[in-house]
C-alpha cells in the first residue's frame, strides 16, 4: 500500500503555480547518442509525438531504440509555469509532466505502434504517480499534434481498457490533449541512462498487450 502526500496528487492551479521566467533554460546543444542537434526542426516526411510515461529516463530509453524514431528529447509539459527548473517541478507547483518529445519517420514506425510502446510499458490506471514515484509530474500522458493523432489515440485508449478490464485492472487515468509548449529539461536529464547506464528507471509496465490493429492502427 503506497501512502501518499495528498498536495502531490492534486494538480496546482493556475493562479498557485510558480511563476517561473522568460528565458528558455541552456540544455545539451546535441543528442549524446546520434550527435544530431537537439533543437533541430522536424524533417520532411517525419512527425512529432509526446508522451509521458513517469520517470523520463527510462521512458525516453524505451523510444530512442526504436527503429524509425530519428531523435528524442526529455522536457516539461502540460502545466503553467514559464520555463520551469527541475527542482521547481519537483515541487509540484508548475503543473507540469515529465514528458519525452519523439520525432519519428511515419514510413518506418506508426504512431500506432508508438501507442503501443506507451501503453504497454507502463501502468496507465494509477493517476498522479507511476509505481513509486508520486506526484503530478508523473501522470500518464499522450500529447497530440494533429486531429488524426487524437483519433488514434484515443481509439487505442479504449482498445486497451477493454483488455485491462478483461485482466481484472483499473480504469485508465492518461489524458489525451493537444501538444502543449514543451519546455526542454536541463542538460543533464537529456539520455540519462545512455550517460548513466546504471541510473535509475521507474518504468514498468501492466503485463497487458493488445494487437496494433484493433482500433490502434495509424496511416
């Protein structure tokens, strides 16, 4: 039984959030593992995704091996402070979830199949935490940049809770919102574990699967 401190389950207002600043915070200039620029644009014929999974180490691990996906990057999204520092998120008073950007070529991997990385390697039924770590930096998240992301998404949301109700599990808590701003995190959070190979991961997973193509498939 997990005993929880209540204010990190509980998602800050608007008016209580930190208030942050206007300047973007350095971060690493390339990714340590391709080389290629961080803040590159999103190539032609390639899409961005975002996810939040809990802890992002482990989470941005899972997708950088992806075949297909071309770069990944670790941030803050989806609350209310401007450019927030890790040690203010941490607080839970910015609103934000740690999320990992994906940018990824269509014609090699879907976002289907993208979808079915997120949903099956972590536990989407568990509100502000993920396992041990708790608050509302680790809620279970899918970002959508286009109408038929949200589509796809949110048919495979109901894909899987059809399975995980089959399996005697809970209702998923994930949200499924349009992009917000991504803020980039701090140099050292980008490809943790490929600088730390023996840091920590939180990711899991609920040991339940569902085909790509029951409701889950992406063009």
């Amino acid at each position: 039984m997990f005993l929880f401190d209540r204010r990190k389950t509980e998602m800050v207002t608007a008016d209580r959030a930190l208030p942050g600043r206007a300047e973007p915070l350095p971060t690493a200039e390339t990714h340590f593992l391709s080389g290629l620029p961080l803040k590159a644009p999103v190539p032609e014929g390639m899409e961005e995704a975002m996810f939040g999974m809990g802890c992002f180490w482990g989470v941005e691990r899972k997708f950088w091996a992806v075949p297909g996906v071309w770069l990944t990057m670790v941030g803050y999204a989806g609350g209310f402070t401007p450019n927030p520092t890790y040690k203010e998120t941490c607080t839970q008073l910015t609103g934000h979830n740690e999320v990992v950007r994906v940018i990824y070529d269509p014609k090699v991997v879907s976002y289907g199949e993208l979808l079915k990385l997120f949903w099956e390697n972590h536990d989407p039924t568990q509100g502000m935490r993920q396992g041990n770590d708790v608050g509302s930096t680790y809620r279970s998240g899918i970002y959508t940049f286009t109408e038929a992301q949200e589509t796809v998404a949110r048919a495979s949301k109901a894909a899987y809770q059809q399975a995980l109700t089959a399996a005697g599990r809970g209702q998923i808590t994930t949200e499924i919102l349009p992009a917000p701003v991504f803020y980039y995190a701090e140099d050292y959070h980008q490809q943790y574990l490929a600088k730390n190979p023996d840091g920590y991961c939180g990711i899991g997973g609920t040991g339940v699967s569902c085909p790509i193509g029951v409701g889950v498939t992406a063009a």
